[in-house]
C-alpha cells in the first residue's frame, strides 16, 4: 500500500494509521448514526401521526413547545414557519430526510465526512432550538452536544475498514482525486501536524460549542444550576384585554412552562385595579369549563399546542396563544379600571387591564 500524500510540508499520515483510526471510531459511527436514524424512523414509519399536519402528535408541536425559549430571535422565525402550512410541512419532510441521509451515512460508512459535516449542522439547529428544555434532566442540551462532538471526531477520521467508503479508497478513487477523501474517508492530503492542528481545532470548537450553550441556557459555568428560560413552572403572558358589549376578553400566550404538561386555569376574576369594589366577576373551575360563561377562539396553534377546557378549568399547553372570552354577568358595570386576574393551580397570579372598546 502507498504511503499517503500531503500537500503541506512534514510527515504524511499513513494509509493504516487512517484505517485505524477509522475502525476506532467505529461505535460512534454507528451510535449516532442510529440516533439520527431513529429520529427519521419514528415519522416515517412507527409513528405517522407525526408527520400528519392534522394531527395533535404532528412534529410541529415540538417547535410550539420550543418556540418559547428558542435564543437569537429564531423563535419568532418558528412562529413565521408555524403560520405558514405548506413551508412547514416542506421543512418538516425536509428535516427529516437530512436526518435519514446522516444516519444512514454514518452507520453504513457512505460519504462519510460529508454526513458528518452535515451532523453538526444539524446539533447546532438542534441545540438553538431545543437546548434550553429539559424538565427533568438536560436531555436536549446533552444531545446536541454529544452529538456535535462526536461528528467533529467522525470528520477527521473518517470511517475506516468497515464502510462502503472504504471500497472507494481500495480503488484508488481517493488517491488520484484527493477532493473526494473530503466527502469520504481515507487519507487526506495533510501533513502530520496540519491533521493535529485541524483536530485540535475541532476539539477546542466542540469544548467551546458544548460550554457556551451550557452557560447560555443554564448559567453554570462558575455558578450553580439555573435557568435563562424556565422550563419547570408555567407562565401566562396576557394582552389584549378588551370589553366590547357584555363580553370581556383577553390573548392568552403561555410562554414558559414544562412541554409535557401547561398552564391549569383554574380561577378568573374580573376586579377594581385598587381592589376597593367587590370584583365584577369571580369565576371557579366550574364555571371556567362552561361554554356559555367561556369561549376560547383564535387557538393560534391548534391542534398541535392550544388552550382548552377541560373538567377543572382551563389548560394551556406550552407555546399556545389563544382569546379567552369571558360573559359578563347581567348588570355589570365595566370601566377601564378593571384588571383581569387568571390564577392558576399553584396560586400563581397572571393580569392584565382591560380596556373598553
């Protein structure tokens, strides 16, 4: 076997140090590659509701969830993508294709760096839009960047002895176009020292990506573990409070919280903002589920994260935007000093003023 070329000064790498290295990296291969197979897989085969835009389980429940405390100004990107059906449908089949293409790369060895390059472009969207959740551990975070890590690693090594790349290298193929080992495996055209220099790099980029996001997302470098975006206790932001007739209304967004429960609505009240009036209405749970006292229209976001009624009050999942309308009762007198006071079912307050139309 030749040795290998390098166009930098020093040592070439040797073709069985490349294969070695590649047969070393062998469980990462087929690990992540597993990984991002099994995100395709449970769309497109196991579980089909996730790629049907009618359905609850649609993947853009995800980005609803997300969309919330997704950093950089990409949440109002999500919320853009979510209004627009047909793009999101096109970006949801797309995404999932790239996932197929790195999974299947990775695991069988074909175009191996190219794969590779691509995976760590899909931790770095990974990481942007779903690091900061997590309720229980910091599951999402630990993905995106083991998985940036270990395809940097794949990028310099290559996939090895057991790849269909390997039947490219065997040919020569790689030897006389060197551009292809970049897309492949095998050696590449570096000196020794510019192979450790580039993997240096790469580790330093990874160490770098993997630290930032957790300082970013969890302020914990140097401190204990704390959140930038909670992810644990529910939050209702509301605007839009409005009287117009004998209805009172207001725009609900839930814009933190857990993905895997929501806000419970379980009182409203309607009061004087000095508090010096018995309150224009006070509504329990009961009274919270019954349509003809409360409505809940334009859910944004329905059906994959909305705010319904349900048995006890009110449920807002995360990321949901929707109006709740609120009858008043006969007799009421409204002003523009009324404040209207959502409480949750840990007690927590969320208000905002209504005006009259």
């Amino acid at each position: 076997m030749k040795a290998s070329t390098s166009t930098g000064d020093g040592q070439a790498v040797a073709p069985s140090v490349w294969q070695l290295l590649g047969a070393a990296i062998l469980a990462n291969r087929l690990v992540i590659g597993w990984v991002y197979w099994g995100g395709f897989s449970r769309r497109f085969i196991y579980d089909l509701k996730k790629i049907d835009p009618d359905s609850p389980g649609y993947l853009a429940n995800k980005l609803v969830h997300a969309a919330p405390g997704v950093p950089f100004g990409v949440g109002d990107i999500l919320h853009w993508l979510l209004d627009h059906g047909l793009l999101l449908h096109i970006s949801v089949i797309g995404f999932s294709l790239v996932e197929l293409m790195v999974g299947v790369g990775l695991m069988l060895g074909l175009a191996t760096r190219f794969v590779s390059l691509v995976g760590m472009g899909l931790s770095v969207v990974l990481m942007i839009i779903f690091g900061w959740m997590g309720t229980t551990c910091l599951d999402e975070w630990t993905m995106a960047a083991c998985s940036f890590a270990m395809t940097a690693v794949i990028l310099v090594t290559g996939s090895g002895p057991y790849s269909l790349d390997n039947l490219i290298v065997k040919s020569g193929r790689t030897a006389r176009t060197p551009w292809l080992a970049w897309l492949t495996s095998g050696p590449l055209p570096l000196s020794r020292s510019r192979v450790i220099t580039i993997s240096s790099v790469l580790g330093l980029v990874a160490f770098a990506f993997t630290v930032f996001f957790y300082g970013f997302f969890f302020n914990a470098i140097y401190s204990p573990l704390g959140k930038r975006y909670n992810n644990l206790v529910p939050h209702v932001s509301m605007s839009q409070g409005l009287i117009s007739g004998n209805t009172v209304s207001a725009r609900l967004y839930t814009d933190a919280g857990p993905d895997t429960q929501g806000a419970y609505i379980v009182r409203a009240t309607l009061s004087a903002k000095d508090g010096a009036s018995a309150p224009v209405f006070d509504l329990d749970a009961a009274d919270l589920d019954n349509k003809n006292i409360v409505s809940i229209s334009d859910n944004r976001f329905a059906p994959w994260s909305s705010c319904a009624q349900i048995a006890y009050g009110i449920r807002c999942q995360l990321g949901s935007q929707a109006t709740l309308s609120f009858a008043l009762p006969d007799g009421a007198t409204a002003s523009d000093s009324l404040i209207l006071t959502l409480i949750d079912v840990e007690g927590k307050k969320f208000t905002t003023n209504v005006a009259m139309q």
